[in-house]
C-alpha cells in the first residue's frame, strides 16, 4: 500500500499512525484522482458490517449513524494537524464514516447502496447550502460538518427515488 511507504505516516508518532490509517481511508484518501469518491468507497463494508443493527429500527439506526459521525470529528481532527492543511484531500474518514446517514430509514439492497453512493458524491461536490459554508468551521468539526450536511441532502432524494421506483425495480427494494 502506498501509504505505509509514505514519510507522512513515517513522521507520525506512534498514537497518530492508526488515526492517520483511518482518516485516509487505510490508503484509499491517497488516490492521486477524485480522493473522496475512492473514500466513500470504505462506507460500503461499512454498511454492509452494520446490517444487523440497521435492521432494528430507524432509532438505532440514527445513534449509529450518529456516533460515527462524532467519532470522525477527532479523526479528522488529528489527520488536519497531522497534515498541516485545511481539510486535505487525503482525509477522507468524513466521506465514509457520514455514508450511513444517507441510507437511514432505507433497506440495505444494491439498488440502493448504488443509489446512496451515487447521491452522495453528487451533493458531497456540490456543498448545497448550508454544507459550504459549514466548511469553515474549525479542524475536524468543519471537516465532517459539511459532509453530514451534503449527507441529509443525500438522504432526501434517496427516500423520493425509493418511494417512486420501489414497486417497480427488485434492485432498489432487496
């Protein structure tokens, strides 16, 4: 992997490593092209170890969703410093640890992991208001903030296609 060569993870100290593994997406924030697609990449599996829980109920579903939002925070946090640049490209822990909040309320199917992912990116570049912005908020609040903005949008349009096109598509109802 490209990044356990790199001299940013060899500056670390020894506590910082594993948080700079994470904020970059063990790797996948170093793509040298589109950096937060390659990192919502990693909410995939993500959503796909969370399944259990997120066949519960909506509430469980939000604290989940929630509390990794709020663990990305510190992450990003730690990574900007470590970086020395406002929210890097290499940081991408705000890209796939705010992917689940696009598919609360929805069944974890193709169609719709296809969907969330697609819908995320779209709204993740384009900062709607309030997302841009939140950007500015300092270190890693303002870093994540955003994306769990751009997410909400996310989510929105992801409740519409599915209730427009769930009686019509096996892919998007599981």
């Amino acid at each position: 992997m490209p990044f356990i060569k790199s001299m940013e993870l060899a500056k670390a100290s020894f506590w910082r490593k594993p948080i700079i593994l994470a904020a970059t997406g063990f790797g996948l924030g170093l793509s040298p092209v589109a950096s937060g697609t390659a990192g919502t990449l990693l909410g995939l599996p993500i959503m796909l170890g969370l399944a259990p829980l997120w066949a519960h109920s909506l509430p469980a579903q939000m604290i989940v969703a929630l509390c990794l939002a709020l663990l990305a925070i510190p992450i990003c946090d730690v990574a900007e410093k470590h970086f020395d640049r406002k929210d890097d490209g290499r940081i991408v822990a705000d890209e796939f640890m705010t992917f689940p909040i696009g598919l609360l309320g929805l069944p974890l199917s193709p169609g719709v992991f296809a969907l969330a992912f697609l819908t995320n990116r779209v709204f993740d570049v384009l900062k709607p208001f309030p997302a841009k912005g939140l950007q500015r908020l300092p270190g890693g609040l303002g870093i994540v903030v955003d994306d769990g903005v751009a997410t909400l949008y996310s989510l929105l349009v992801n409740h519409a296609v599915y209730y427009l096109v769930r009686n019509y598509s096996p892919l998007i109802t599981g």
